[in-house]
C-alpha cells in the first residue's frame, strides 16, 4: 500500500513524462551531457519553450544541471527513469501484438490480402 506521499510523488513523476518533448530531452541526454543550445537544436525547441521542460525535469529529479561560465549543462540525474520508458515501450509492444492477433483471429488479415 503506498503512503499518500508516494502517491503524490507517483503522480508527479508520471506527470513529468507525460510531455513528448521532455521524453525527446531524455532521448538526447541518454547520450551524455549537452548545453542547453545543444540540446535546443537537438529536439527543435526555442530556448523559452525548453527551459519551462528542464524545469520541471529538474524539479522532479530527473536531470542535474551544471554551470560553466555562460552555458548551462544538462545530464540525466536519475537513469531508473529508462527503466520506466522500457517497461511502458513493452507493454505498449505485448499489446500491439494482442491486438494484431485478435485481427487475425477474427479473419480481417485474411480479408486485407
């Protein structure tokens, strides 16, 4: 049983992903650290529009932020977060592959042929 706490941190977490540019930050950051100008470029985000996602990436735990005269660099803080994008890309693939068995089963593959 989970503690309200855990599930207010639950639900923050889960927020936090819910957004598909943050999931793009993390896809590039999985590679190593970058500038925020590199990472700009690398998701096609202005710097206003990128900033408000690092921040909430970075309040949730997700990514570590560092300072290097002007440019600020972001890295992935907490990796368990992979982990939680493989377990939802497998079911939503053990799914895709229930489904495409139920069409044939039904004969709709054989029909499409």
């Amino acid at each position: 049983m989970y503690s309200q706490a855990m599930i207010d941190g639950i639900t923050a977490r889960f927020k936090a992903l819910a957004e598909p540019m943050r999931i793009r930050v993390l896809q590039v950051l999985r590679g190593g650290e970058r500038s925020v100008s590199e990472l700009m470029e690398a998701v096609g985000a202005n710097q206003a529009n990128l900033s408000k996602h690092l921040g909430v990436l970075h309040r949730e735990g997700l990514v570590a932020r560092r300072k290097d005269g002007l440019r600020v660099y972001y890295r992935i803080a907490d990796p368990t977060v992979f982990r939680i994008c493989e377990a939802v890309c497998g079911s939503i693939g053990a799914r895709a592959t229930r489904q495409a068995k139920a069409l044939r089963a039904d004969g709709v593959g054989r029909r499409a042929r």
